[in-house]
C-alpha cells in the first residue's frame, strides 16, 4: 500500500472547489481520492507504463527517454 504522508496544497478558485467536491460526493469518493487517482494517472501517461508503488523519482528520471533535464522532475528538491 502507498504511504500518504506527504501534503499538495493546491489554490483553485472557490466555486470550481464547490462544484469539484459535489461531483465527487456524488460518486461517493473524496476529493482526495480523485486528485490522487488523477496525479497517478498523469504520472501512468507520461511514463507510458503503470506506476509501481515504491518507485524512486531516480528510478522514474532514469526511465523516461530523451534528456535528463525533464520539467518539472529535476526541480523537486532531494
């Protein structure tokens, strides 16, 4: 099972929020539910094979093709 320590604050406006947690009660599923689903579907797409539990961010970077220098992943602080 995945850990879920770490906390992603993101800033969306108040009525998308509204609407957003709505759709989500109404599927019976929490907000955080749905945003982490979404993040590891994103992250699926982007490596172009299901995400591993327990994958490092170096197990992922040396993974993916083309330059090292990939946005977004060599910014994350070790």
């Amino acid at each position: 099972m995945e850990q879920r320590t770490t906390r992603l604050t993101v800033l969306i406006d108040p009525r998308k929020k509204e609407v957003f947690e709505h759709l989500c009660a109404r599927e019976d599923q929490t907000p955080s539910q749905v945003v982490r689903r979404l993040i590891r579907e994103y992250i699926e797409q982007r490596l172009g094979r299901p995400w591993q539990p327990g994958e490092s961010l170096e197990h992922v970077r040396d993974a993916l093709p083309g330059p090292r220098a990939q946005p977004g992943l060599d910014d994350v602080e070790r």
